[in-house]
C-alpha cells in the first residue's frame, strides 16, 4: 500500500471510507447523511485481500487498511452473482468489470434461460476494538441488452425484483433496492448506537 498523509483530511470528519471509486464514495455520503453521518473520503486503491465471500474480503481489506492509517474507518466490496455462471463474476466482479465489461456479461447469458442475479454489498467498519461487517443484498435478473446509462458499473443490466427497468434507467429503483444502500442503512444504526 503507498504512503499517504492522513494529516490533510478534517480532524473534525468522524469517519473515513477507503475507496478509489468515486461512484461508491458519493452513493455512500448521500446514503450516511441522511442517516445523520457525514464521511471522508480517501481515494485510495489497495491491494484487495481475495475470498470467495465479499463479507471476507472486506474485513481483510479493513484490517489492512486499520494498519496503515489507525484511525476509524470503513470499507466495502461488492460484487454481482449469477447462479447459471456459477456465481461468476462474484467476488471478481470489478477485474471483471474492466476486462469483460457488461457486454461480456451478455454475451456469456446469450440463450441461456436462467438470468437469477444479485449483488452483494459488504461493508467493514473497523476501529481499536476490532472489525464488524454489514451486508446488504439486491436480488433481480440480467436482461438480454444493455439499457440506460445512469449509475456504474453493471448497473444497466440488472433489473431488480418487483421493478421492470434496470439500475441503469430508474434512479428510483436504485435508491430503494441498492445492496449497497441496505449496507450502509445497517451499519448505519449500528453506528448511531455505537456513538450514544
């Protein structure tokens, strides 16, 4: 991991997320200030732990990180689960992501029936006393084109149960289904409940 200064950030700013997806960082502020919890953000790629599950990834990933700045902090891995590829890309979904791309994705779907999918978000918050992990999970399908070009990622090509357009399209189906959401509204009470 490179050296990095934690000096230059606000001492006043409660906690800090590590990522260098600037994507992650905004959804993440707006979701945590309506829960009345302002962030840093330090853009800052590391080298990823590996795992088959993102709860494991992102703890590794915390620990290390803890190391590095020791100061309270919190990171998250994500990933998008298809079961009639095994659960490809999984864990791997951002290496994916760069070398596939979502056109990879369909192209791997094309004729097959079967497009069950979810994402996974896991989010690790860590401090002097040890590690705690919060997951959210949104469950849809893969459609069999690209549409929209809201949000990042894969997100034109999932559409959310209950919903009929992808995370690419509809802001609104995001904000009310997001994996990443549900992880940050769980860690989020936690944390208020933590601070009392």
């Amino acid at each position: 991991m490179p050296k990095h200064n934690l000096s230059k950030y606000s001492k006043h700013t409660p906690l800090y997320f590590i990522t260098s997806n600037e994507h992650k960082f905004a959804e993440a502020e707006s979701v945590l200030k309506d829960c009345g919890i302002n962030i840093c953000h330090i853009r800052l790629r590391y080298d990823e732990a590996r795992g088959e599950k993102c709860e494991e990834i992102a703890k590794k990933s915390a620990e290390m990180c803890f190391k590095r700045f020791k100061t309270p902090l919190f990171v998250e891995d994500a990933g998008l689960f298809i079961p009639s590829l095994n659960g490809f890309p999984g864990t791997y979904s951002a290496w994916v992501f760069k070398t596939l791309g979502k056109e990879g994705i369909l192209k791997l779907l094309r004729g097959v029936k079967d497009r069950r999918a979810k994402f996974i978000s896991a989010i690790a918050y860590v401090d002097k006393s040890g590690v705690s992990v919060f997951t959210g999970v949104s469950e849809g399908r893969i459609t069999d084109k690209i549409h929209g070009k809201s949000g990042f990622g894969y997100d034109p090509i999932f559409v959310p149960n209950g919903w009929k357009k992808t995370y690419g399209e509809s802001d609104e189906a995001k904000i009310a289904t997001s994996h990443r959401m549900k992880s940050l509204v769980k860690f989020a009470k936690w944390f208020k409940r933590k601070k009392k």
